[in-house]
C-alpha cells in the first residue's frame, strides 16, 4: 500500500472536524484504495469522513453521452457510501475549487490519482492552495505506474515483463475497513444536489447535448461487475482465438467502466484467480493489465500524449516525407462524422460509435488507419481521430484511447514495408478484413445494433 501513497504538500494534519476524501478518478466504493485508507486516517484521527466529489461541465470533450453514464454510476456511490455511514457531496462546481474549499475545515484531504494533464493540474493546484496535509492514494492501476517504470516505454514489449515480475506483489486483495464515526447525520452547510434524476441534472449542467446516452449499457459498479461475470463465464473460453472477429461480440466490454473508476482491474483480475492458465487468460490479462498500463506509461511520461507531436520520431519522418503524396480519396470532417464514406466497413465502424458509444477493438484500428488515407495531411488525420473518438466514444479522453489513436499512426510499433501515404507506417485496407474475417456478420451486428432514428 505504501508505493501508492503520496504526500503532495509538506503540511501537518491540524485539529479540524473532518477527513475529506476528493473522489475524482476512482469512482467506486469497492476495491478503492484511496477510500479504504480515507476511512484508516479517519479511524485514527477519530474523525467522520466525508467523500466529495464536483460536477463540472467544463471536462474537455466531455457530454451528455459520459455525464449520463458517470451520473448512473455515481447514484450507486451515494448508495454504498451511504450503508457505510459515509457522507456523499456532490456539488456543481470546478472539481478543485471544491476540494479547496472542503479542505478548509478538513485535518486531513486525500485523493485518488488520475493520469491526464487536467487531472494533474487539478491536484498541483490543490496541492499548494490548502493548509491541511493532501495525499494522493493511486488505484486505478495494478502496478503503481512509477514502480512499474521510471521512463516512457517503447512499446509492450519493454513493459510486459517489469509488470509480470511484480504483479504478485500488488495483487493482494483490498479488504473493507469500518467506519467508527458516521458522517451521515453531521450538519453541513453546503447546497445539496440531487442526483437521483439525472436528465434534470444535465440541463442544469448545461453541457453540451448533442451526443445522446446510450441504452444499451449502464453506468456503476454493479452493472460492471455483472457483465464482467458474464464475460468470464461466455466469452473468455473464446477470447484468445475470436476477440479480434468484429462479427462477434467477444469483448468485455469493461473500458467504459474502467475509464470512470467504476471498477477496479485488481478486483477483475481477482476474478480471475480460479480461471485455469490458458491463452485466453493470458489474452484478457495483457489487454486489461499490461496494455492499459503501458497508456498509463504513455500519458503520464508524455506530455504530449493528446497530440500529433507524441509521436515517435520515425513516425513522424516518414509521414513527413509523404505529407505531398497523392490520396485517391479526401473526405472532409462532416462526411466522416456522418459515416459517408465510400468503405462500408468504416462507415458501420462510425456508426458503431455514434450510436452505441463503443467500436469493436479491431475496427478501431482499421477507423484509424483510414482517416489517415482520407485526410489532407497526417496532423489533420491525428487531429480529426482523436476528435471523433472523444466526443462519441464511451471511454473516450482516457489514456487508452490517447494510446490507441497514438498507435495509429506510429506509437508502440515499428516500421514496415514503405508505401504511399503512409510511408513505414503500419498500413490497414478493406482487402485484409475480408481476408481475416466475415465482414457480412459485422456489418449485421452493427445494422441490428443501432436504433431506429
């Protein structure tokens, strides 16, 4: 536990009424590091503790589509903090000027650890504006993302055996602490709000609207923990062999939860403690664990994760050399976004997304790859993969999305066979889905998919 705690201000705890614990990035009641050492603190000081957590309408990129499903996972919150004697604040305002204002009275204030510069910055500002000790507490990862590398890595490759090495080290499980002081009946003086009717709350946040909610899955961590049970039992005996079949609905469907902190990947891959060793376990562990921490490496060592810039050296070299090179196709943005393309396998791979919220894995890598071909130069492509994916994507502005889009063009991978356009970067076409896989079963599963408009 100890790798995951960081003192981010030298201040002593002073004689105030409460714990404050600023959720933020974690936002579960289960297997959550930073509550379950909230409530030890509070224990110890013989303090109550209070979770705060502020709504802002102002989260880059975000919608109507992500505030829907963290909304449904935060009534579960209210709900599990409140059958441990645990007060949930919820206030429409910037998520630090909160904390700041919480900390005035607090002894004490804790966080948990989110990876994106906005989240960085939200801490460093706290960090310096409270009088009151601020720890930050990292559990949205296995391996405490320092511990499992000093530097950027190249690729999986140079991660995956610094994680294998120290996975039995942090994979104890997380056990629940008591709560001695209640907090629920502590008189406040705050303006609630209720977060009980969530398409009021919208409109009052006045975010953008635009991109609708999805119905075909729902935000919390007991919806998580359901289709991940489902997953292990259905798909994983299938995983290794058809995940990659856009056909099929393989997948686990796990990355919107875990983009929200909705679950946590120690809980999953406890869940996984009774499943024989196979390559399908094997396959579900280096997606969920290596290749969402190797994101985690990426956007907290690179700066410049959300920008064509983060891209490898070479890769940015030969995209350069054949920035002039003739395209047989350039679409414009609004024919993209409205999947009116010439390749129907795109154009379902976009309406995937528009209307679910989600684009099968592989297809997502094919979605890249074309926007490449299709636009004028490869920092307009860059610009426009990271837009689409952000605004209609359920996990979009995660680090695995970033890393995803980066990969696209370069990232975590390595020169190939030179070609137009592309130059030595990995190419993709419609000839090679077709040789790999039914197309027709994808194009189905995503006609009957999507609702009538």
């Amino acid at each position: 536990m100890s790798d995951r705690i960081k003192n981010l201000n030298p201040n002593e705890t002073a004689d105030k009424p409460y714990v404050v614990y600023w959720m933020q990035a974690s936002q579960r009641t289960e297997y959550n590091h930073a509550l379950e050492y909230a409530i030890a603190q509070a224990n110890e000081l013989d303090k109550p503790l209070l979770v705060y957590f502020g709504l802002t309408a102002d989260f880059p990129e975000a919608n109507a589509r992500h505030y829907t499903f963290m909304l449904e996972g935060l009534q579960d919150v209210k709900a599990e903090l409140s059958a441990r004697g645990i007060a949930f604040i919820v206030q429409l305002t910037s998520p630090e000027k909160g904390a700041v204002a919480w900390a005035e009275d607090a002894a004490l204030l804790i966080v948990d650890r989110g990876y994106l510069r906005i989240e960085r910055e939200w801490r460093d500002r706290v960090a310096h504006a409270v009088s009151c000790p601020f720890i930050q507490v990292e559990t949205n990862v296995i391996i405490p993302v320092e511990v499992a590398s000093d530097k950027e890595e190249y690729a999986a490759r140079t991660i995956r055996s610094k994680i294998h090495k120290q996975l039995d080290a942090y994979t104890e499980p997380l056990p629940q602490t008591d709560v001695v002081h209640a907090s629920l009946d502590l008189d406040l003086p705050y303006e609630k709000v209720d977060i009980s009717d969530i398409s009021s709350l919208i409109d009052e946040l006045d975010c953008d609207q635009s991109v609708p909610a999805v119905e075909w899955i729902k935000g919390g961590t007991p919806q998580a923990k359901k289709r991940l049970s489902h997953f292990i039992e259905n798909n994983l005996p299938d995983y290794d062999e058809k995940r990659n079949q856009p056909g099929l609905a393989i997948t686990s469907d796990m990355s919107p939860y875990l983009h929200f902190g909705q679950i946590s990947p120690l809980y999953m891959y406890e869940q996984l403690a009774d499943v024989p060793a196979s390559e399908n376990k094997k396959a579900f562990i280096e997606e969920f664990v290596v290749r969402r921490e190797l994101s985690m490496n990426f956007v907290y060592y690179n700066d410049q994760y959300d920008s064509y810039v983060c891209l490898p050296d070479w890769a940015k070299e030969t995209l350069a050399n054949h920035t002039d090179d003739e395209r047989e196709t350039v679409y414009n943005l609004e024919e993209l976004e409205t999947s009116d393309t010439a390749d129907p396998y795109w154009n379902a791979a976009q309406s995937e997304m528009m209307k679910t919220g989600k684009m099968h894995g592989y297809m997502r890598m094919y979605w890249g790859k074309k926007i490449i071909e299709w636009s004028p130069s490869p920092e307009e492509a860059y610009s426009r993969a990271l837009y689409l994916n952000n605004k209609y994507n359920l996990d979009g502005r995660d680090p695995n999305s970033f890393t995803g889009i980066a990969w696209c063009f370069g990232k975590h991978d390595h020169g190939w066979k030179e070609r137009p356009v592309f130059g030595k970067v990995r190419y993709m076409n419609a000839k090679g889905l077709e040789r790999k896989f039914k197309m027709s079963d994808y194009l189905l599963r995503v006609a009957n998919s999507l609702p009538n408009d």
